[in-house]
C-alpha cells in the first residue's frame, strides 16, 4: 500500500478519471479509482456504510453517537472527476503521472479535486482507527461527474431529501487558503464561499441565404451572428454587491494597513457605488459584481468562399446571486433585439441563497482553519464557479464552499490549465483540517 497521503494522492492522479471522454474510455478509470479508494483506507470501508446511489455517485454513512441528531448530519464532499488535457500544453512533468518532487505532487486533479479527496478520507481513516465516533452522523458524498455537470450528485442530494435528511451542515469544494484573495489585498485567507452564482449555455442561432462569398448581402449568417455577440457587453446586467461580498471586504480591513485599510473600509459600507467600480474594473472584480456573458465556440461556414446557410454561437453565462436563468435569459434576448437570432437555453441552473456566516456552522469552519492553518483570516466570498453542492442549497440551509489546501496565484491558474501541483505539506493541513471539523460539529 503507498506509503502517506502524497503516495496516495500520487496513485489516485495516475489513473485518467477524465468523465468528458468516459464514451471513449468507458467506467474502467472510474471502477478502479473506487477500488484503490478501499485499498488505501480500509478503516473508512470497514466502519462506514457506503452506499453506490448512482455508478459515480457515492454515498458514506459514518454514524453518530447521538440519534436525535441522525436527519441532520454533517456532509462532506469531494469529486473524483478531472477535466481533459491538451497533449500539446508543455507540462513539466505528464499529467497522469502524478511525479512526486520538490516536496509537490503533480498532476492533473491535484488542485481539483483528488487532494481534497485524499485529505478527507486521510481524515476520517485517523479518526475511525482511533476509535473516535461523532456525534452527528458524518457523510461523503463522492461524485464522478461533476466536471461535466452531471447528474450523480444531484441523486444522492435527492435520495437524501426522499429520506427526510437536512443537512446540518454541507462543505463542497470551492475556495482555499490564498495569498492574495485580490489583487491588490495581501491578506493570506482562507476564502470561504457561502454562495455560488448560477451557471447556464445558451446557443444563438440565425439562418440565411446561402451562396457565393463574392457577393454578399448586407447582413450573412456569420455578420448577423457577429453583431448579436458584439451587443452582449460588460454592462449587459447591472453591478450589484451580494451581502457576502460586502463582509468579505469588511473581513480583510482590519488585517490590511494605510490606504488599503481605508479603502476597504470604505468599499464595505458603500456597496452601490463598490458594485459600480467593481464592474469598471472588469475581470475577477467585475465578476464579484454582475452576471457574465462569455462567448465560447462559434460555429458557421464549410468554405472560405461559401456564404454559410446558418451560424450559431454558444455561451456561457455565469448568473449572479438575486437573478435566475429566467431572468438573465430574457435580458440576453433584449440586449441583442434581432429576431432572426434565436436564443434558446441549452441548460442552466439558478444561483444559490447565501448561507450565514454568523451561525455554529461557520464558527465550526472558521475554528478548523485556525487549527490547521494559524493565523490565516476565514472570509466570505461568492464563487464565480460550479459545484456539486448547488444539489444541495434547495432545501440545505447551511452550504459553504471550501478545499483546504494552501493555493497562491500560480496553482489557482493551474486549475483545468496547466501544471497542477499541491504541497505535501498542504495534504497534512487540509487532513488537519477535516479531523478538526468533524470533531466540532
């Protein structure tokens, strides 16, 4: 068996869990990324009831000592899942080769989401084999297909809502312990998501008269499509501050000095005007502040001469907290005012409620950083992201977004990009952590 949880982590990246191509390559990957799961950690296989609710949807029953508190457990998550990767992108080390050097491991899913994974069972492994029970029930929920929004998580969130199952207290990946959670705040903090924006595709579409490229009409398929993209703007929907995004901005003040302390001070008791400026900054503030519109694949055309017959653009839009997918649809299809463009939802999904950071739940998650990483500030923040827990905050009523391993700048740009790695150190915190948080709730 490896050795510690590097060597774990190592074996775990070895083995291709990319569910984009799981038509090309089948369950194998994801049957056998399971299999090590019982052979690294048999103390969690042998004390918790696991439960397949779906082929890559995995549920962990850990009971508690306390009955009268079974129906509102404390629930744990982590995908096994990664994105493709490009054969091309210079890697220092293969993806899948999960190479252990320079007190590192690397690879793809190191990031997202296998090191969170092997800090959780590493966790709940030490405390099930040194006898500890809690006094809530605990349960992972492990999931095979969150990468490519898939439905496994989502049944495991329903089959517990069927059974009359509230959460107590849900923790998805999400942030993570960063140096710099902007740009301009340095400020080392573990960022905590309480909400996550909605996320939808929608496809625009438009036809017209095919033919020769040497004479073309006033508006082609390809032009008219053109002109569509180009309406949807930054300033598509309107800039507006969430309550969490606010705290966060309140939370770095007094950890911040000089004008940035006065900034942040001031930026948190205006949140109108922080919106605006937010927007006009563009990029990752901008996204704080407002839906966003991302054009991602344009399709039309057979030859470089031909007038294509039709053209079609996809997007993906990232939905701000106080809107829907109904809503952002319909202000989409009023920006671009052309009828011969049609905008059709592929799929979406609503954004989140935010959850309290006032309340047991998040003093429970703030304490667990304290003990794993001392003297790092816990923060609020929306997440611009998906996750599997948006299965969850419908009838949750405390859902928070957190992995807990160390990311600076570099590594949070590794994510689904090139050169994933984590510190091994970091795999000893977040176990840390996880110890910590199931022992308080």
């Amino acid at each position: 068996m490896a050795d510690g949880p590097a060597e774990r982590l190592s074996a775990l990246v070895q083995i291709p869990t990319v569910s984009a191509l799981i038509e090309q390559t089948g369950d194998e990957p994801f049957v056998r990324l399971v299999e090590r799961l019982h052979e690294f950690y048999p103390g969690v296989h042998t004390r918790l009831d696991c439960e397949a609710i779906t082929p890559r949807g995995l549920l962990y029953r850990w009971r508690g000592s306390d009955e009268a508190l079974a129906n509102e457990p404390l629930v744990l998550m982590a995908h096994f899942d990664v994105v493709p990767v490009d054969e091309r992108d210079p890697w220092t080390y293969p993806p899948f080769d999960g190479v252990i050097a320079d007190g590192k491991v690397w690879g793809r899913g190191t990031l997202d989401d296998k090191g969170a994974l092997v800090c959780l069972f590493e966790a709940v492994e030490s405390l099930v084999t040194s006898d500890f029970t809690p006094r809530r029930d605990v349960y992972l929920v492990i999931g095979g297909s969150e990468e490519v929004y898939g439905p496994d998580v989502a049944q495991v969130a329903a089959t517990l809502k069927e059974r009359g199952i509230t959460p107590y207290l849900v923790l998805d990946e999400g942030g993570a312990v960063v140096d710099a959670p902007l740009s301009w705040v340095k400020v080392r903090t573990a960022m905590v998501g309480v909400g996550e924006k909605g996320v939808m595709t929608v496809r625009l579409t438009t036809q017209a008269e095919p033919g020769h490229a040497s004479a073309p009409g006033p508006l082609t398929a390809v032009s008219r499509l053109g002109r569509a993209v180009g309406r949807l703007t930054a300033s598509t929907f309107p800039a507006h501050l969430p309550a969490a995004t606010t705290a966060m901005l309140a939370t770095f003040a007094p950890h911040a000095s000089g004008s940035a302390r006065i900034l942040l001070s001031a930026l948190a008791k205006a949140p109108a005007l922080t919106a605006q400026v937010f927007a006009r900054l563009g990029g990752e503030p901008a996204a704080l502040a407002h839906t966003t519109v991302a054009p991602t694949m344009i399709e039309g055309g057979t030859a470089s001469n031909v007038l294509p017959s039709a053209a079609s653009a996809t997007l993906n839009v990232r939905i701000a907290l106080g809107e829907t997918t109904a809503s952002a649809l319909a202000r989409i299809k009023r920006r671009i005012a052309d009828r011969k463009v049609e905008v059709v939802l592929v799929e979406g999904s609503n954004p989140s409620p935010e959850s309290s950071t006032d309340n047991a739940q998040f003093a429970a998650i703030r304490a667990a950083v304290e003990a794993s990483y001392p003297g790092v500030v816990t923060a609020p923040y929306v997440m611009m992201a998906a996750t599997d827990s948006r299965h969850f905050h419908a009838y949750a009523p405390a859902v928070y977004r957190f992995a807990p391993l160390a990311m600076n700048s570099v590594q949070r740009a590794a994510v689904h990009g090139i050169d994933e790695w984590v510190e091994i150190d970091s795999l000893a915190r977040g176990t840390a952590f996880y110890e910590n948080l199931i022992r308080s709730a």
